[in-house]
C-alpha cells in the first residue's frame, strides 16, 4: 500500500495530549499540530486547502450512530448500522463517490468513544430481539489509519460482551497487525472490498495491493477474527471474467468458509452528476465509459443484462471455489436481480436482516446470539 | 473632436468582441438618418489611434462614407481598463452581450488587461471567473466561426458548452451543421463520440469511418432528417452495443407478436424495469374478448420477450 502522508494535525485544544495527536505526529515528523479551539474552529477549517492531507481530531456532536442510508424503496437493503466515527478517506480510488459527496475533503476522526457507545447501547437495548450488524467502513476506510487512531481497539473492547451485535471493520488497506493481538471474542467481522488485481491497479491505485489484502485475511483469520468480502463495486472490463475468476480462485487458497461470515456483491453505481466529476479528477480511468443507466434510484448502474450476468458469474465461482454454505447478499439490488442471479429473493429489508441474523446464528453457535424469530424481525423499524 | 476615419487604426481589433450585430439595422438606420451621436473612444498609443469602444458605429460610418466622427481620444495607458470596462458596461445596460461576447471580453483582459479586478468583472459579466471557466472560455474561443455561430443561435448556455469543447478535431463534424440539428442531439452525438473514442482509444475520424458519416451524408436520397437519424442511431449503437444488441432481438420478438390494431407495447429500452407494458384500447365488448384472447394465444411469446 501507498502511504498516505498528513501534513497539518488539527485538534480541539483540549483534546491535543491525547495519545492519537502524539501517535500522529510520530508517524509524520513533518505535520504540524495545530490546537484550535471551538470559536476559532469554523474560521480556521475554512482558510484550510481542500486537501486529504490534513486531519481534524476532535468530538461528535451530533449522532455518529445511524442506520445505513442505503438506497430507495425499489431496490432491497441489509439494515446495517453505520458508526461515522472517520469521515473520508485518502485512498483517492477513482468511483469513491466520498470525494464529491462530503463537503470538506479533510479527513475527520471522532474520538468522544464513551458518547459513542452510549448511543450504541441504546440502541442496542431498545430491541434486545434483533441481532445488529454494525460497521465504521462507510463514511472511510475503518483501518488506513487505525494504528494510529486506535479506534477500532475502543469498539472492539466494547463489542466483546455484546450478544445482539457483531462488529465489522472494513477495509482496502493491510493494517491489521495492530489488532493481531486484540481479545475480540469471536464478535468482529473484518472484512476487505475486493477487486482483480487490474482493477486495483488502475482505480484503486492508493490502496493495498491484492495479495497484501490476502496477506491481511490470512494474518486476521489465524487469530480467529471472523471474515467478510464485498465485491463491491465490482467493475466492467474487457477480461472481468477472467480477472474475477483469479480473484476469487486466489481468496479461497487463503479464506477459510467455514470462517467467513458473509460476502456481498454491488456492481458500480454513482448519480448521474458525478460523471463528470469523475472523468475531471480522474481523466485516465474508462468506468464511466461502459454501459450505465438511470436505475429506478436514479443512479447510474451497468445496463441489467451486463450487471446480472457478472453477479452470475461471480456468484457461480464463488459457490465453486468456496462451497454453497456461504452467506453471500446484494447490495442495493432490486429483487429482480436477486431471484435471476440467486433463485430467491428476500422478501423485504427486514427479511433479509432476518436471514443475516439465521445464518450467523447456525454457523457461529459461539457467539450466543439469541435465536431470532421471525416474526420478531417483521416488527422491527429502521429509523 | 471630430476626425476622419481614416486616422483611426481599422485593423485593430484587440478589444473588439463582437460576434455579430454589424449589420443592425436599427444603428444602421440611426446613423444613416442622424449620424453618430455618441463619441467613439479612442487610445493614443504613439501615433496610432486605437478603438476602444464603437466599433459598430465605426464600421457602419464607413460603410456609409461618413467621413468625420465624434471622437473621444485618451492617451493614459493606465485607465484602459476602465474605458474597456465602460464600453462593456453600456452594452450590457443594453443587454446585447451574448455568452460568447462575454468570453471574448474575459480573452481580452486576460492578454491584454492581465492585472484586471476580477470580482468587478466577474459582476459586470455574470461569469464566475475562475480556473475552470477560464479554461471552458479559452477552448470555446478556439471554435470555428460556424460553431460559434451554431453555440449563439441555439442560445447555448456555457455549462452545456463543456461538451463540445471535448472533440479537437471539427472539420468533419463542422458538416453537420447545415443539418439543423437540434441542440440536445447534437450534444449527445458529441457526448457518445467523445465517450467512443475514450473508451476504445480510437480518434473521432476512426469512429466517424466507421459509421460511414461521410457518404450518409453526401447521399442525396437522404432526406435531411432521415440523415440525424441514421447518423445518430449508428454512433448510439457504438456507444451502447450491448443494449443495442439486445433492443433489436426484442424488437425482433415484439414484430413476430402480430399485435391486434387496439394494442401498444411499451417497455423500458434499458430493460432496468422488468415487464411488458400492453396498452389496450377497448371501445366495447368484442374488443375486449379479442384482446384477452390475443393474450392468452401469445402467454409463451410475451413471457419470452425480455428474457434472454
């Protein structure tokens, strides 16, 4: 992996002993630390460059505990739940909608973790029934930085005891070593966005390389941590076959089944707008180029045909490579897709939220997940 | 002051950036019938006399032969910017300044007013003047006079202009211009040629080749419409061939319906809603009989549409 650099360290003044502004600033001798305290703060972020070289340690104010935002009522979503403790990313890789979508370029960590927690736990009481899948990978790559946040640390230790929760870190980055020797009690997913090494080359150019990402699954796997892979955004070239095929032919000599907890599969797909943005930022890259069309959420998404007939295919070599007892969903599908690629389809978010939670129940009984009902599953409402 | 025309220096455009309009007839007809009211200015610079403002009024004087006009002559250099700034002030009170005299003049402060006050400019012209729309105002600039004419007349506003700015090579292209093509597909067939040629790393000619674009359009057969038409499909089925491909074997299977005179089928051509839309138009009984008993016959063919 690249390593991104940071060269100015922005902190809440009364948050600039703590141990991340030192860790950061022994990991980049050059950055400056620059205390700023809340009136300044505004006027101080604005005069900034709009660069991911610089970062902003400070505290939530508003809820960092949200569900997923997913997509519109037409295509099925997980119910995953969102921790937006980092936002951005400085992995740059050309369709990361993060770069034209969030207003400030700095990269942010929340660090108040106890207030955090405590709109977790809230949550999670709420509806003791419910099994909660719960991730920092949305607003940001969950381990660029991690060694240096220690963030994923403070969630671990809080996620160990939790029976109605298992917590996912997400990531294109190798950084794991830090975790290795991290009690986790079998209740951490970590889970790598995949892509054939062609395609990480030229659209993810920032991010590590495949086999350092396998090296990271084989690292995180002998140390009993659960494994997740999204296929997301799987993208169109001339030999994606071929190259998916490699791909996941090369997981499974590394990714043990019986330890992966769940794969998704979401095929490029941005709003229409961002286009241009893309070919602006990235003159070099040709995604925008294939086959897209408005979709019934008004993104633009591969012609129907093309997508499903890559989810077949990937879906097939995975049930090849890595046997039919795998857990492997949609991401922002219609039911439509879900029924030509899979023979089923769920029959709402609820229900699919349902079948994560079955699934994990059967395959991880360590866990002590409470048994989920079905019925329970229909009553529950994401909001 | 009035001087003879011929003093004044009628080769230099530097800050004339007028498209059109030399031929209004309304300041034409003024200036026949009461003359010019209104000083032409001038800059003393060594012996020449430079224009500055009223180059209309100048070229219709001499048209006319009015030999001596009212002009107004300065000779700092430093106040330059404010008598170009007046002569575009007074055509902008008019409102006669389409996007691209607007662009001509932000050419003309950036060769020859370097240090010129942006935030004033940016007002007077209703033109954020930063980076990028400088870069978008140079390579219109660059377009042959028979595409600035195209971009005026189709009132092409400059965000839509981005599009025509990504294809350097227009001598082919300039060939469609006599065509009347509407704004909106010409910007497609730009969009789809440019999206080709980045796609398969081939040049713009290479794609116009291979759509025959040259002889499509030389054919006399061809009525003019007919032309965009076949024009347009071809370079959208090089864009889209995969859609394309699988709108034709539909198409194919909707043709072997045989479809009643009261039914119209519709689906979506990107095929991302499933299903067949039948639009029956049912007057009375009998064509409702007709109409479930032509549904019931073809079940098998219609369910097979759009499955591939």
């Amino acid at each position: 992996m690249i390593n991104p650099k940071i060269e100015n360290i922005f902190v809440d003044e009364d948050l600039k002993s703590k141990e991340i502004c030192k860790n950061y600033q022994t990991k980049f001798p050059k950055a400056k630390l620059i205390p700023i305290t809340s009136e300044e703060k505004d006027e101080v972020l604005k005069k900034v460059s709009k660069t991911k070289n610089n970062i902003l340690i400070t505290e939530a104010k508003g809820d960092i505990f949200k569900p997923c935002p997913g997509t519109d009522e037409s295509h099925i979503c997980c119910q995953y739940w969102v921790i937006n403790q980092v936002w951005n990313c400085p992995l740059n890789c050309t369709y990361c909608i993060l770069q034209y979508y969030l207003k400030s370029p700095m990269i942010i960590t929340y660090i108040n973790y106890e207030k955090i927690k405590a709109e977790i736990t809230k949550k999670l009481n709420s509806e003791p029934d419910r099994f909660f899948r719960i991730g920092t990978g949305e607003l940001g790559d969950s381990l660029v930085y991690d060694n240096l946040n220690k963030s994923a640390e403070e969630f671990i230790e809080y996620f160990v005891n939790k029976n109605n929760a298992i917590f996912e870190l997400k990531t294109k980055s190798d950084n794991v070593d830090h975790l290795l020797k991290k009690e986790h009690n079998g209740k951490v997913v970590i889970s790598w966005s995949l892509n054939p090494s062609e395609v990480i080359m030229n659209e993810e150019p920032l991010s590590a390389k495949l086999n350092e990402r396998l090296a990271g699954v084989k690292k995180v796997q002998d140390v009993g941590y659960k494994l997740g892979f999204h296929f997301d955004p799987i993208i169109f070239y001339d030999n994606w076959k071929e190259g998916y095929s490699t791909l996941i032919k090369k997981l499974f000599k590394v990714a043990k089944p019986e330890n992966i907890a769940w794969i998704s599969m979401g095929s490029l797909r941005f709003p229409p707008e961002t286009k241009d943005k893309i070919t602006d930022k990235f003159p070099k890259t040709k995604i925008v180029y294939s086959e897209m069309f408005r979709g019934k959420d008004n993104k633009s998404r591969y012609f129907k045909p093309l997508r499903t007939e890559m989810y077949q295919h990937i879906y097939y070599e995975l049930c090849k490579y890595g046997g039919e007892n795998l857990f492997v969903y949609f991401c922002m599908e219609d039911k439509d897709v879900w029924q030509q690629v899979m023979g089923f389809a769920p029959q709402n978010n609820m229900h699919l939220d349902f079948l994560f939670a079955e699934y994990l129940y059967n395959k991880f009984p360590k866990m002590n997940i409470p048994k989920p009902i079905f019925k329970n599953y229909q009553e529950f409402i994401t909001e | 002051m009035k001087i003879s025309t011929n003093k004044i220096k009628s080769n230099s455009s530097k800050f004339n950036y007028h498209y059109w309009n030399y031929s209004s007839d309304k300041l034409n007809n003024s200036i026949k019938y009461s003359g010019i009211n209104n000083p032409i200015v001038l800059l003393q610079n060594q012996k020449e006399l430079i224009p500055i403002h009223g180059f209309r009024r100048l070229e219709i004087a001499k048209k006319l032969n009015i030999s001596d006009i009212p002009v107004k002559i300065f000779t700092d250099e430093n106040n330059l910017e404010n008598l170009f700034m007046e002569s575009v002030i007074e055509n902008t009170i008019n409102n006669e300044l389409n996007i691209y005299e607007k662009c001509k003049i932000i050419q003309i402060l950036n060769n020859y007013l370097p240090d010129y006050n942006k935030n004033y400019w940016q007002k007077t012209l209703e033109i954020p003047l930063n980076e990028k729309n400088e870069k978008i105002i140079n390579s219109i600039l660059q377009f042959p006079k028979e595409w600035i004419e195209f971009f005026i007349e189709k009132n092409v506003p400059l965000k839509r202009i981005k599009t025509f700015t990504k294809i350097d090579n227009l001598e082919l292209l300039t060939k469609l211009l006599p065509l009347n093509i509407s704004l909106n597909r010409m910007e497609q067939m730009f969009q789809f040629l440019f999206e080709i040629s980045q796609r398969d790393e081939i040049t713009v000619k290479s794609i116009l080749d291979i759509v025959n674009f040259e002889p499509i359009l030389m054919d006399s057969t061809i009525e003019k419409q007919d032309t965009i038409k076949i024009l347009y499909d071809r370079i959208y089925n090089l864009r889209y061939p995969l859609q394309s491909k699988y709108l034709e074997i539909v198409e194919k299977k909707v043709k072997e319906l045989k479809i009643n005179n009261n039914i119209k089928i519709q689906y979506d051509k990107t095929f991302e809603r499933s299903g067949i839309n039948f639009i029956l138009n049912i007057k009375n009984k009998n064509d409702l009989q007709k109409s479930i008993e032509w549904l019931k016959n073809n079940t098998n063919k219609i369910t097979n549409i759009t499955k591939k």
